[in-house]
C-alpha cells in the first residue's frame, strides 16, 4: 500500500470534510466492529433459525450483496430496522480509546464536518464520544437519514449532498471501503482511502478491499490524524 501525505495546494478549495466511522475515525485494530459482527450473526441465526455458521455465510453474503446486512435482511425477509440496529448496537464501547490528538485536527479543519455512516445516529455519537471528538462534527448522516440505503448506493450521496447543500467539488471524504469512494470521485469529490496499518494483517472480508488501488483513490493513509496535521501544518 503507498502512503500520501496531503498535498496542501490540493485541499485548498475544500470546505466539506467527510469522514465514514466505522475503522475510519477509529483504527480497524480497535476491533470494535468485531462485537457488531458478532450481534448480527445472533441476530440472523434467530430470525432464521440457523446454526451460527451457516448464520455468518448469510450475514456475510447480504453484506456483500447488498452494501449492509441490514438491507439485505430488510429485502429478504422484511425486518424491522430499528429493531435490528438497537440490538446490534448493543456494545461496549469503552474498547474505544480517546484520541485527543484527532479531535484537535479535526475541529481545526476549515469548513464543516461530517460523520456519514451505514450505521445509525446512536451509534456514531457514543463512538465519537468515546473519542472525544463529538462536538467537533455539525452533523451526522447515518442509515436512517439515508432511508435505509446504504453506501455505496449513488443516490444515497446525492441526498446526503442535497440535504446539506454541499458542492462536491469543494468537498472530500476519508473512508475504508473502496467501493464507497467510488461514487464520491465520480461527483468530484477528493477521496482518501483509510487502510490499516498492517494492511497484510488486515481483519475483515477479503473482497472488501478490492480496488484499494484503483484510480478513484487519490490518497491513500493509515494513520488519519498524522493526514490531517500534515495538511494543517503545511497549509
């Protein structure tokens, strides 16, 4: 994986920050998702009446096929989707560190910021709370304000753009699923892929790192906060 340091020239005209949550604000070793995972194997091994293993491949293939679990649970079988993100949310989120140094570059990038996340408003706020970087976001777009769409569907950024009347040419989103960039390149947005730092290592479906390397990728980092001071320091 190449590592870019922000070129200040190239986030001069930038004034949308937007940040996805999940193994983006906070590293994929903090393995918090981890107990997610585990929430939405229960779940669908109930509604189902499955073992857990053959629960998981489900789970694993409506992720796949569907940009979340949630929707394709809600396509197959009609769930009810509060229900299935208050449960799986149920999580402890002290694994979660603060990270102070994050919080300061964030709330000094110029413009406004977001959160835009395939999860829900709740679990974004306890998780940035964890952070300690909260307060430093003006709004969060989560999977309700999507009505239930997820990334890496088009028209779920054209309403997150709308709703917030953002020009996309003076915007840029930090995110650690390719796929989910590639609708913000096509608007014109700036895209900054989040890897982990032992990229070989890597926890997660295989799949979802395929085209880390493509050409909708402008930058490429694994270390966010270190990304941000660069740019800051050197704008």
């Amino acid at each position: 994986m190449r590592n870019n340091l922000p070129i200040a020239e190239e986030f001069e005209s930038v004034r949308e920050w937007v940040f996805d949550l999940d193994n983006t604000l906070y590293p994929r070793h903090t393995d918090l998702f981890s107990q997610i995972d585990k929430n939405m194997t229960s779940y669908v091994a109930k509604l189902l009446s499955l073992p857990r293993d053959e629960a998981r491949k489900v789970q694993k293939e409506y992720y796949r096929d569907y940009g979340t679990t949630l929707n394709g649970l809600m396509n197959r079988h009609g769930i009810d989707a509060n229900d299935f993100l208050e449960k799986v949310h149920d999580i402890d989120y002290s694994w979660v560190e603060p990270h102070p140094e994050l919080g300061e570059a964030i709330r000094a990038l110029p413009g406004r910021k977001y959160i835009f996340t395939n999860g829900d408003v709740g679990h974004a706020e306890r998780t940035a709370t964890a952070l300690g970087i909260l307060d430093h976001f003006d709004e969060i777009f989560d999977i309700l304000a999507a009505d239930l769409t997820p990334k890496p569907a088009a028209e779920t950024y054209d309403r997150f753009l709308s709703r917030h009347k953002i020009d996309s040419s003076h915007a840029v989103m930090f995110e650690d699923l390719p796929r989910n960039l590639t609708v913000p390149k096509t608007l014109g947005m700036r895209t900054v892929l989040i890897v982990p730092h032992n990229f070989d290592e890597a926890m997660g479906e295989t799949w979802e790192h395929d085209g880390h390397d493509g050409a909708h990728i402008d930058y490429v980092t694994d270390d966010l906060a270190a990304f941000l001071k660069h740019y800051l320091d050197t704008r």
